[in-house]
C-alpha cells in the first residue's frame, strides 16, 4: 500500500513523468491517494530498494449489477517496462480489492492501443463489455470498459466475429471507425474477449459470446 508521505510523492511524480504528458490538470494529488489508503480504495505500489517503479490506485464503486472496484490509473517506470510489473501490479490491486469483499475490477483504456488491449484481455483475462464515447467529456477520448472476474480465470471464448485495427497514424477516420465496429458488436450482445497482432500489420480484436 501507498501509506507514506514518501511513497505518496513517489507516486505523484511518476504519475507525472508517464502519464502526465506535462499537460495543466493532469496531476496527481497525495491526499487523494491517502483518503484511498483510508476509505476503501486501492493504492498499491511496487518498490525496488527505496524507489517506487509502479503503482496503481482505484475507487469502490456501484451500479445496478453491484459492487465492483474501478481502478483508474496504474504506471511503470520507463526503465522498468516490459517486465512484467504490470501483471504483478494488478494481482497486487486485486488482492487489495478482494480483502474488502469484492470480486469483480474495471477500468477504461483507449482502443487504439492494441498493446494495451492484449495485456487487459489476453494476458489478465479482462472482458471488454462497453464502449463509451468521449469518456472524459472531451472529443477524442472514447474509451472501452473492461471486466476482470477476481474469482479465476474465463473460460475460454471462441472468437467469432473480427475487428481490425489498422497499423500507421491513428486519425479521426480510424477512431470513427472503431468507436462504429465495437458498438455494433457489442450492441450484438459480444464482448471483446483477445487482441492481437494482425497477419498484414495493425491488430484484430476477438469477440465472443459472454460467460
């Protein structure tokens, strides 16, 4: 857990130096991981001798289907990436989570990150279940909503339908493309079950029948 002042601040600043972009607004604040210590959330770390290389952080939360714990935001170090710290981090958050009694994880990620995609759905388990336009009330930031059962592993799914990804820029035709390809499927009553390195370039998400 993230439960002093010095890993707090470890935290902000490498929340700042991977996903902040060095844009105003995207900061992180210590106090609010410590009222997540004390109230339920989730503020884990990883530390190699004294110096934090990942953490995550998250919220309780509730909607009509029950309780569930939405992480929001977890990053590795740059010279720590690829090393499988992020799996470690989301075991160590969902362990977190199933102490307070809850089974079932969320969290958003952006499409066009086929990386991203594989680690949540190939590599976790996660199920993607919803796609949300300009999740964080601003053009450009659509988001898919995935589903990670802390009870085990799915079963697995058999893909039955594709969606491709293509390789290059990610333009404004590409992101209208998907944002129409993932809700037609998902509308379809499928969930985005694997992503993968497609065979001409680009990924290929999978989508299967829910368990």
């Amino acid at each position: 857990m993230l439960d002093t002042a010095d890993l707090q601040d470890q935290a902000c600043a490498l929340y700042r130096d991977v996903l902040g972009h060095g844009e105003p607004g995207m900061e992180l604040n210590p106090r609010l991981l410590s009222a997540l210590v004390r109230n339920g959330g989730s503020a884990v770390g990883l530390v190699e001798g004294e110096r934090l290389v990942a953490f995550a952080y998250g919220v309780h939360a509730h909607d009509a289907d029950g309780d569930y714990h939405y992480s929001q935001s977890a990053a590795v170090a740059p010279d720590h990436q690829g090393l499988g710290l992020g799996r470690r981090l989301k075991q160590a958050q969902a362990d977190v989570v199933r102490t307070g009694g809850v089974t079932t994880m969320r969290w958003a990620y952006d499409p066009v990150l086929g990386r991203n995609a594989h680690f949540n759905l190939d590599v976790l388990g996660a199920r993607a279940r919803w796609f949300v336009d300009d999740f964080y009330f601003r053009p450009g930031t659509d988001r898919v909503v995935v589903e990670w059962d802390l009870r085990g592993p799915p079963p697995p799914a058999p893909v039955v339908e594709e969606l491709h990804l293509p390789s290059g820029p990610v333009t404004a035709e590409v992101r209208a493309d998907l944002r129409r390809g993932f809700r037609a499927l998902l509308d379809a009553g499928y969930v985005a079950v694997s992503c993968g390195r497609a065979e001409h370039g680009g990924s290929v998400y999978g989508f299967g029948r829910p368990s």
